[in-house]
C-alpha cells in the first residue's frame, strides 16, 4: 500500500477528522491543542484547549467534541521518536469538551459521572440520535493502574452515563453500521470487544462473565489504540508495537493486518466522495499520512 506524507511535525497526533473541504482536523496530545492539515499540508491552529487532547468526533451541531485526557500522559524523546509515558504528579482528571469550529472557543461539557471526575477520556463517536460513545483510558503511575470505563452521553450536556466500568485501559470506540453495536478496545490486552444494544446508550445482556463480547486480539505482541470502522462492518484497530492497522471482521472473523512505518500508530478515519481515503496518524514520528484504503469508511452520523 502506497502512503503519502500530509504534513509531519506534529506533537503526537490523534484523533483525526476528516472534513467536507478537505482538510484533516487532529489532535497534538503533546501540545494540548487541536490543528487543523489543510489539503497543501499547511497547519492551522484550530483551539488551545490544555491538557491532552485526545479524541475527536464532529457532533449534530456542528462543533467538535473533544475527549481531553487532561494531561494523563509524560511524554519522553526516544531515539527521535515521541513516546507517551506515566500519568504526571499534575494530573487531576480529565473531561468532554465542546470547541466552536468558528471561533476556537473551549467549553467544558462534561468532567464527571455520578459524582466521581473523568480520569482520562480518550475517544469518542455519535450516534444518529445525537448522544455519543466514549472510553475512559484510566491511568498508570510507578504504583498502579487504575481501571477504565465506557460512558454513554447527550451532545447538549444533560446526561452522561457510565455503561461498563473496571475496563483495562479502554481506548478506541466504534459503532456498527446499523448501529446495534459498539465497538472499543483495550490498549495493554489488545483486545477488541463488541457490545450488543438494546437502545440508544443502553446495552444488551451479555452472556458468561465478561463485560461484551470478544471480537479477537493480535496474533502476537501489540496494544490497541484508536479504532475506525468500514462500510463493511470491519473495525480497523489502531495497532501499537506492531505498528499498522489491525482489521476484524466480526461477522466472518476474519483478521488482516496492514503494516504502517511507525510503531505507535494511534489512529484511522476516512473521506473523499467514495470514502476510500484513509487518514492515519503516525504518533511517535509526528506525521498525518494518507492511502488509498481496500474498503470505504463508514460515513459517520455527523460532518462540517
């Protein structure tokens, strides 16, 4: 597969979305704010929010959502690659924020959930009703790991719901193309999961004694980062150490494994007329990259 270099430089991206004019709107985690890569590989400041921003999705009017970890990772120089690190002793919490696209203005919608703070949230998609999905990472000190969740909330900031709990790092976050299920994977397992719903931000019973059902892992040592999903139904995962994108198939299991030229590969989302341009972020090296995917992305609820 050929790929083309957008732009580099970036301080961590993530988070990737693909716009009606062209451009691509990214996360810098490093630098706690939001660029946007216009189609001449120029960048653009879109917003400062701080901390870490980490996840992005378009909501029902118009403005962008953000999952800010809240500085959840120290980043450290390794070999000339960008590596994330521990939680810093300065990480209070993170939270959903709403930026204007217009005007760069950051609103904090949501930083708890029944009373506890938002540890680290991480990623994020709509659905068609106008309520989305996100993961809460957790966080890991020299001492600990804390668990993660998987949250279900209102784009207008009246309700946020915590669906499962005690998740191990929880990262990337997808929907079928009927809607029906929620896809997420968790980092240091590398694991990818598929939760059955009943409704909107309401799950269906799961069988055994696992939190969804299991949709597989790498054939080998990898963690899960952020995932996108096909037209077909593939969830293209996001795929660390083994540096590529990982698809599954849940209705056949069948697995592909797209090797990409960095090892912290964080992320993919889609666009152009057919959906068949993929858009990846290369982490550690600091790039937005570009290919000609096999299969159309899944046109998502919502664009600008």
């Amino acid at each position: 597969m050929e790929i083309r270099e957008l732009t580099t430089g970036l301080r961590f991206p993530e988070g990737p979305v693909a716009m009606e004019d062209g451009s691509v709107i990214v996360v810098e985690i490093a630098a706690g704010k939001i660029t946007r890569v216009k189609k001449d590989g120029s960048t653009q400041t879109v917003a400062m929010p701080g901390g870490g921003p980490n996840g992005l999705a378009i909501g029902p009017d118009g403005d962008l959502f953000v999952c800010n970890n809240g500085g959840n990772f120290e980043f450290h120089e390794q070999n000339g690659l960008l590596i994330p690190g521990h939680e810093p002793p300065s990480h209070k919490g993170g939270r959903i924020e709403r930026v204007s696209l217009s005007s760069g203005k950051v609103e904090i919608l949501y930083d708890s959930c029944d009373g506890e703070k938002l540890q680290a949230p991480n990623d994020l998609v709509f659905d068609s009703t106008g309520g989305f999905w996100f993961t809460d990472h957790g966080s890991t000190n020299t001492k600990f790991r804390t668990h993660g969740a998987l949250h279900y909330a209102k784009a207008d900031g009246s309700k946020i719901t915590k669906v499962l709990r005690e998740l191990i790092s929880p990262n990337g976050v997808g929907l079928s193309p009927d809607g029906t299920t929620v896809h997420y994977a968790e980092t240091m397992p590398g694991r990818l999961w598929s939760l059955p719903l009943s409704a909107p931000g309401t799950a269906a019973p799961v069988p055994g004694f696992v939190p969804a059902n299991f949709e597989g892992a790498y054939p080998g040592l990898a963690y899960f980062d952020s995932l996108g999903v096909q037209a077909d139904g593939g969830v293209c995962v996001a795929t660390i150490l083994a540096g590529g994108i990982s698809t599954f198939w849940p209705s056949n299991k069948k697995f592909e494994h797209t090797p990409l030229p960095d090892l912290i590969v964080t992320n993919i989302c889609w666009g152009g007329n057919d959906m068949k341009t993929a858009f990846i972020t290369l982490s550690s090296t600091g790039k937005l990259v570009a290919a000609q995917w096999r299969s159309p992305g899944l046109r998502l609820a919502y664009n600008a």
